[in-house]
C-alpha cells in the first residue's frame, strides 16, 4: 500500500538520510556556530537556543538544542527554515557528515 501524503494527497516521499540521521547536530557543542550570518537571520532563531557567547546554537551536552528525536533513526531540526548556515552547508555524505556518522557508529554515506 503506498503511502500519501497528508500535506499534498499525493506520495510520501521516503525520508532522506538526515531525517533518519541527526548525527551532524549532536557531534560537537562547537558545531552549530554562526559564522557569515546577518543580524536579521540571527534574529529569526529563538533566543532560548541561542548560546550564552551568542556565537552558535545552545546545545545540551554536544547536542544541538533545536535537534528532536533519535541519532540514526529519525531526527528533525525544530528551526528547520532559520537553522544557521553552517547547518545548510553540511551535505549528506560530505566529510563533516560522514566524521559525525562514524563518531555515532553509524555507515558512511557514498
């Protein structure tokens, strides 16, 4: 049976690897930093899961704030469309992603 849907009544997309992964959020409290991002890009990310410093995101442990769910089985980000750059720049695969992959026991991507 295949499965819909609900938001456009039409195929499910399977979940990409990152929806299934989450490791690159919870690999180092140092990770999540803001690095070429305007004031007003900044502004848009909720102070309570912005760092003391300011220089990043807030994490617990070395985990990021914004990151819900479970490393390797299903994880989303809760400031998806405001996340910071260096979030948007971290590509299924690509060496940061696969450093954060095996640090968490998970494969490597291709």
């Amino acid at each position: 049976m295949e499965k819909i849907d609900s938001a456009t009544n039409g195929p499910a997309a399977e979940p990409g690897p990152c929806q299934k992964c989450g490791a690159c959020c919870s690999y180092s409290s140092n990770w999540p930093r803001f690095t070429i991002e305007d004031d007003s890009a900044l502004d848009l990310i909720p102070a309570r899961l912005v760092n003391e410093r300011l220089s990043g995101m807030r994490c617990d442990g070395e985990r990021c704030s914004a990151l819900t769910g479970k490393i390797g089985v299903a994880t989303s980000c809760g400031i998806y469309a405001v996340r910071p750059e260096v979030c948007r720049t971290c590509m299924p695969g690509d060496v940061e992603c696969n450093m954060a992959r095996k640090r968490h026991g998970l494969p490597l991507l291709g």
